[in-house]
C-alpha cells in the first residue's frame, strides 16, 4: 500500500495502525508537502520503499535524510501521480485540498483499490472518479469518520428499504457561541476544536460547519443517494458517528471513541478488522447523549451543500474552491471569521449561470473549472479588503 499525505493528522494515524499489525503492511510510496523531515522519519519507521515530497526545493533535504536507508527520494506532482499508479492493494489519499485528484484518479485508472480521507477530491469529481472505479474494479473506500460509519451498517441488499441516513455533527468550537461572538472568531479559537484532532483547514471546516456540507456531497455521491435522503443532527459527544436509517423504523448507528484511528483501521483493514490502538468505547459509562437540529441560519454552509447538489457537479466544484481560498485567507488573517461564508455565498452567486449549463466531464474540466472559481474568490476577498480600506480612509 501507499500513503498520500503521511505527515498530516490522518497520514500520522494511519502510519500508527500500521505500525499496530507488524508484517501485515508493506508500504510502497509515502508522499508530503514540504515537510521533508517528517516524511523522511515516517518512511524510515514503516520502511517504505520510496518517498515523494511535493516541493521540489526540498528533494535534497530529503535525500540527505533518507541516505543510507535504501528508500529513494523523488519530488513533485508528476512524481507522485505515477507512483500512484503503480500496482499495489491500496492507496490511503489523506492529503488536504483538491490537489489530491490526480493521484487517486490515477490509481482507480489503474484498479488500485482507494481509501479517501480527504473530502475535497470527491466533492469536486465525484461522479468522475466512481465512474473510473466502475470501469476499472477498484474500490473506493471512505475513511472519513461518517462515511466510514455509514459504510460499516449500510446493507447494500436492502437498499431499496433505506429511508435515509444521518450524518452526525460535532457542532464544532462555535456550536455554543451567538452569532455576534463568532464576529470576532480568531484562527486560533477555530481550530481548537473540542473532540477530534484535525489539521487547521479541517479544524476551520468544522467551525463554519463546512465540513458537514462538504460531507453532505461526498455522502450523495458515494452512496447514490439524492439530498433529500441525507440529514444532518447535531451530536456534541461524538461517539455515535453516523447512522442508516431503514423503513422498518430499524436505525442502524456505528458508535465509537472519537479517534481517527479507528476508521483509518477499517478502510486499511476491509474486509477484515485490525486493530486500531488507542482508548476502547466503555457503554457502561456513557450518559447523556444528545441530539439537535442543526441552525441553517448560523451555519448556512449546509444550505449551500443542498442547493450545490442539486444544481449539479459544476456547482459542488465551485463550492468546494471558494472554500479553500476563504479559509486559507481567514486562517492569512485576511478575512474574518463571518466573511468565509460571505465570500463562498458571493462566488455563488457570480458563478450562478454557468453552473447549470456546465457539467464537467473530465479531470481537465474539473481543474479548470476549479482555477476559475479560485480566481474569482481572489477578487472578491481583494474587492472586500479594498472597500474595507476605503470606508477606513473615510471615516479618517
């Protein structure tokens, strides 16, 4: 097997349920972004036989690393799309942003099973890579915590008899605070999220409930489902992670600690189990599980996802760009808090009469319809700040 994205939070857990089931694994190519020490040290720990890093300045420092340990050392993203295309069991994508499309779009080509931790690719081209999967018998696999739950009580057979399912929701760090508190939300307090140990573009997901949104998509097009049979409850514990719910009024849920570990050791283990490591779920000392609606209002992220879905692929696309851009200049400190969503809600809007005409069809139609989307989110945050700057210079 191979991990894209090892030195992240889900490429860390992954290497520990790995590194659980000695001699089970061998791993063939682990790839980074830019941290060459911590990819270096990763490969060296589970013995891979090869180490990609992204940024090509950093090959060197890399090399240097891994000298004397026979793992070759390579660079950049054309690397890291051949590696993935290479014969093996399984590729875990756990890198974050759209970016991660090409590798695993190369390994279904190639009948390379895949386990997707990151939601961002099939957003953005789900009907492309479950297609490709079907053409070539790969599997895709979910990782992440609700699909993962989703996966492991969805009876296929019945799924005519399936009313819908549920995706649970932490609520994030903000799920308590009024809407004039997260005016002044900082970087700092988005990502401190209160359950799970994510990285920062994820942690701020969760905090403008993006996550969910984005999971809303992913879930319709893993699952063939259409929006009105997926609903999101808020669950503050995080211990039951998702649920099917069938006609018969029966209501399927996978419980569990709220740790990575465990759906990494399903996807990487399916059929069979492993062992995950870490804290074991004690039903004997729970108390006070609880559910609520969530508040489209405060959280209008989860409206976007339904709409997006319904307008189609295009749409999806669009939102998930305008996404990464916002938060990546919410997190510069460029934007506040409240102007993610403002921002993702103007791309919309501008995009609007493209979207329905539009239906990508290839990996090429996705990226560029993604670069569009990207250029345009760009503007609006320049028009936001200039007109910010604007009103400052007056009231002086």
């Amino acid at each position: 097997m191979s991990i894209f994205g090892v030195t992240g939070s889900v490429g860390t857990s992954a290497a520990e349920v790995i590194l659980a089931s000695p001699g089970l694994f061998e791993v063939q190519t682990v790839t980074a972004g830019s941290n060459a020490e911590k990819l270096a040290d990763t490969a060296i720990r589970l013995k891979a036989k090869k180490a990609i890093i992204a940024q090509e300045d950093q090959l060197e420092p890399l090399k240097q690393r891994l000298s004397g340990f026979g793992i070759a050392a390579e660079a950049g993203k054309q690397a890291a799309i051949k590696a993935a295309a290479e014969p093996a069991d399984l590729l875990l994508a756990a890198t974050v942003g759209f970016e991660g499309l090409r590798p695993i779009l190369a390994a279904l080509e190639n009948g390379v099973n895949v386990a997707i931790a990151n939601k961002e690719p099939l957003v953005a081209a789900g009907p492309l890579l479950i297609a490709t999967a079907r053409k070539s018998g790969a599997r895709i696999l979910p990782v992440d915590s609700e699909h993962n739950a989703i996966f492991q009580v969805w009876e296929e057979r019945n799924r005519a008899r399936i009313e819908k399912i549920i995706l649970t929701a932490s609520g994030g760090p903000f799920l308590n605070w009024t809407q004039g508190q997260m005016q002044k939300a900082t970087p700092e307090q988005a990502i401190a999220h209160p359950n799970w140990s994510m990285g920062p573009k994820i942690s701020v997901d969760s905090a403008t409930m993006m996550n969910k949104a984005l999971e809303i998509v992913e879930a319709a097009y893993l699952f063939d489902l259409p929006p009105e049979k997926i609903e999101v409850v808020i669950h503050p514990q995080s211990i039951i992670h998702s649920l099917v719910v069938y006609t018969d009024g029966s209501i399927l849920a996978q419980m569990g600690e709220s740790d990575m570990r465990i759906p990494i050791a399903h996807a990487l283990g399916w059929p069979e189990r492993l062992p995950a490591g870490g804290k074991k779920l004690d039903v004997s000392k729970l108390s006070g599980l609880t559910f609520q609606t969530p508040n489209f209002a405060k959280f209008p992220a989860l409206g976007y996802a339904y709409k997006c879905l319904r307008q189609g692929p295009a749409a999806c696309i669009t939102l998930n760009a305008a996404n990464e851009v916002a938060v990546k200049a919410f997190l510069d400190r460029r934007i506040g808090f409240p102007a993610i969503m403002e921002c993702i809600a103007a791309a919309l809007n501008e995009a609007e009469s493209n979207l329905s005409a539009s239906s990508p069809k290839t990996v090429e139609d996705c990226e560029k319809l993604d670069q569009t989307v990207r250029v345009l989110t760009e503007n609006i945050i320049a028009r936001r700040t200039q007109d910010q700057q604007n009103k400052t210079v007056r009231s002086q």
